[in-house]
C-alpha cells in the first residue's frame, strides 16, 4: 500500500506531494493543503458540497481519489474570490441572500462557475437542472437560483 | 467514513489492464469512480487493488461503425449527452441521458464504468436492452462480445469475468420509421430510479411490428420482460393494447421495497409509463 508522488496545481499554486491512494480529493484539498473553503458534506456524491474544477470542469471532490487529479489544476473557493475582491457570483449571493449556513455555498459557486462559463445567460430552468445535484438545507432555492441570475448579470457588465 | 486502503495500479494502455487484470484476482478496475469510490467511502467495497484506467484515452471515441455507433468505454457521460452522433443514430440514449445523474458526476462517471457497475436502478443498462446494445470485452487471452440482454446478471453483476475490461459498447443505429421513449420517476431529477421505462417501437401500418420494453429500478437488473412485449407483437397500436402492456408490466416486474418507493408503488409506476412511454413512441414512429 505504497504512497503515490504527486503534482497538482491548486488555484494556480504547484503542490509536488506523496499521498496514500485512498487520499480523497476533498480530504487533499482540505487536510494537506489546509484549504477548507471545500465543504465535505455526505462524503459519498449526493450533496454536492464538495464540488471543485478539474481542469476547468466541476467534479465532486469526494468521489476523486488526490491520485487520479495527478497533474491536474484544481480550482477550489479560495481561487474564485477573496473578500475585498469579490467573483460576481460571489457579489450575486451576498446581494441576493444566497446563503444562510453557507455549507453548500461552495459547492454551488464552483458548480455555478462552470454553468455561466457555458451559458452567460442561463434560464431559470437551466439554472435548477445545473443545481440538481447540489442540496441545501437552508434556502429553499429560490435565493441561490436568483443569486445565479445576479451574478450572471454582473458578469455582463451590470450593475 | 473513508476508504479502506488499497494498493494502486495506474494502467498506460489496455494491454497494460488487462494484464493487472490477469496477474491478480483482486484487482477492480477504476474508471470515473462515480460509483465505486462512493460505495468505498461508506465501505461497502474494500478492493485490495485498483486498476485506474483514466489514462487510457485510447476508450475515450464515438464513432460511426457497422451501421450504428461505436462508443469506448473510458467515454465520459458528459461527452455522450452532448454528441451529435449518439442524438443522431440512437436518440433514446440522447433522450435518456436527459435523466442521467447530475453535471459534476457527468463529467466524471464513464459509459463503460455505468454499465460494468449494473445498479439495478441505472437507465443506461435499460436503454442498452432495447437498443440492442453488444458489448466488446477484452482480456489477456482476447476479445469476444457479449449482447445486452446476456450482459446483465443481478445487482452490480455482469457477465464480464474478472479479468475482462470492457472496451467498447456497440449501438445499432435506429431503423428508420422506429419510434422510442423514455421516463423516469425518481427522487431528484439526476438520482436512480424508483422506476424507469424505455422502450423501441416499429409499426407495420396501424400494427405493432416490434417492441422492446425494458425497466430499471424495478428488479435485481435491468431487464425486458416476455409478457409485456408479446402484449404488443402483432397488436394494434392503440391506447387499448398500450394499457394491456402496462398491465402485463405491473404482473411481471419482482420490485423491492426502499425508502423511496414500496413494491405497490413500483407497480403502479410500470404500469403507468409503460402506457405513455409506448404512446410517445408511437408518435415518433415517422
């Protein structure tokens, strides 16, 4: 049960680590790496917490072992946004009350990421089938989905 | 919970697979782990050895081949819902993947891998029946073919032997004039399951040519069942002889009771979108 050498570049950052086979993504990510921004929810793919991009397309970091991500780049959270310089996602959910607790919040940016970057202006529709597998607990939706739609207007150059 | 540990192969080529496969009995194969790592974090599976094959690119094609379409097993799902080739030769499997788990796991979750895992609750080994699919398995020793309806064998079970990789999935293009449906009743749109209908359909003027019917979520695998098909052979094409089917779905299908839905409901719903499921078939028989 040997460890494994590998290199993965996280928010643009090259981490060269060795790590034991059954290293879960979100288990690097947060415990090696020290990023906690990704939320590990049911650990086993339903809630969606724990969405990361892997190589610009979102994958729920607990049904990824760290070695499979080998030579990968990795965006978590921490590289979408920082507190004085907000993604308009992040603008979109701070307006809009996208959150409460903010577990899911995360997994639902970084899943939001990759459906703005297919379609700028996505519906209503597309927005809940591209948060179908994303639970919150929390909203009842509705904030995020408009969140979605503030943040996409954001990104068009509105105010 | 985390996994148990596992001694890890990273497979180069197919040939290199194969014979992991071959030199030890152990191994399992790796491939988008969509399935597998989720049943290894709650340790419901502790493989003492895991083949990954994500690196063999070579299982990642659709193709044009023999009249329908070729695609490699490592293809990943996301790539199958957005080909124009697969909506253009087999549109239930475009149709189905409508329903198929949710973006992230899309991206991840490999064709192959979704039909070698056999969940009972899962659409493509349903959509694989009725299309006709045939599946190419590789070992040491070589390749043979085994059709769909032999492939499935019971909960996570397929006729694939240890040592064998499947490397790719044939799909008969549809015929033309054939008619197709798909529906699902699950707890989340993108979730198994609790029941799902597909079906292929060919008329010969107002009368039912052919019709293949299969189910998932509804058995220990996905399956087609005698009573319901022969309800249909040679039948008008009408609401009557759809009922009939359903009706005939709802005596021959053997559901479990879960959390999401008891055996009655399982009933209901076959019988239910086995009517639809025809009639949106038949209105696509052009």
């Amino acid at each position: 049960m040997s460890n494994e050498k590998i290199t993965i570049t996280v928010n643009g950052k090259r981490y060269d680590k060795e790590v034991e086979p059954r290293r879960l993504l979100s288990d690097f990510i947060r415990d090696d790496l020290r990023l906690t921004g990704t939320h590990v929810g049911c650990e086993h793919g339903v809630c969606g917490s724990c969405t990361v991009l892997m190589n610009g397309k979102s994958v729920r970091s607990c049904l990824t072992f760290a070695v499979m991500a080998d030579g990968a780049e990795i965006m978590t959270i921490e590289g979408l946004g920082t507190a004085e310089n907000m993604h308009p996602l992040q603008k979109g959910f701070w307006e809009k009350h996208g959150l409460q607790c903010g577990f899911c919040t995360p997994g639902m940016l970084m899943t939001a990421v990759e459906l703005l970057k297919e379609k700028p202006r996505p519906s209503v529709d597309e927005i809940r089938e591209a948060l179908s597998g994303n639970l919150c607990r929390c909203t009842g939706y509705q904030t995020i989905v408009e969140s979605i739609q503030r943040g996409a207007e954001i990104m068009q150059g509105g105010k | 919970m985390k996994p148990a540990p596992f001694r890890y192969v990273r497979a180069r080529s197919v040939d290199d697979a194969v014979a992991a496969l071959a030199r030890d009995p152990e191994a399992k194969l790796l491939a988008g782990g969509q399935s597998l790592i989720a049943m290894m974090n709650v340790r419901a599976v502790k493989p003492e050895t895991l083949v990954d094959i994500n690196a063999l690119s070579a299982l990642d094609y659709i193709k044009v081949k023999d009249g329908g379409i070729a695609i490699g097993a490592m293809t990943r799902h996301e790539t199958v819902k957005s080909s124009p080739l697969v909506a253009e030769h087999c549109p239930l499997l475009a149709e189905a993947y409508h329903w198929i788990a949710h973006r992230a796991v899309r991206n991840r979750g490999t064709y192959g891998g979704n039909l070698c895992h056999a969940d009972p609750a899962s659409e493509n080994p349903a959509v694989a029946l009725v299309t006709g699919a045939t599946m190419v398995l590789k070992s040491a020793k070589g390749e043979r073919t085994v059709a769909a309806d032999d492939f499935f064998k019971g909960v996570y079970q397929t006729a694939a032997r240890h040592d064998e990789l499947l490397i790719e999935v044939r799909i008969p293009s549809r015929p033309k004039g054939q008619g197709w449906g798909f529906m699902e009743v699950s707890p989340r749109k993108g979730d198994f399951a609790m029941t799902a209908v597909v079906c292929t359909l060919e008329l010969a003027g107002a009368t039912v040519k052919t019709a293949r019917v299969a189910y998932a979520g509804i058995a220990d695998r996905a399956m087609r069942f005698a009573p319901v098909e022969a309800a249909l052979t040679g039948k008008p094409a009408n609401e009557a002889t759809f009922a009939a089917a359903g009706a005939a779905a709802r005596k021959a299908i053997n559901p479990s009771s879960d959390f999401h839905a008891d055996e009655a409901m399982r009933r209901d719903l076959a019988e239910t979108l086995t009517r639809r499921v025809l009639a949106a078939a038949k209105a696509r028989c052009t």
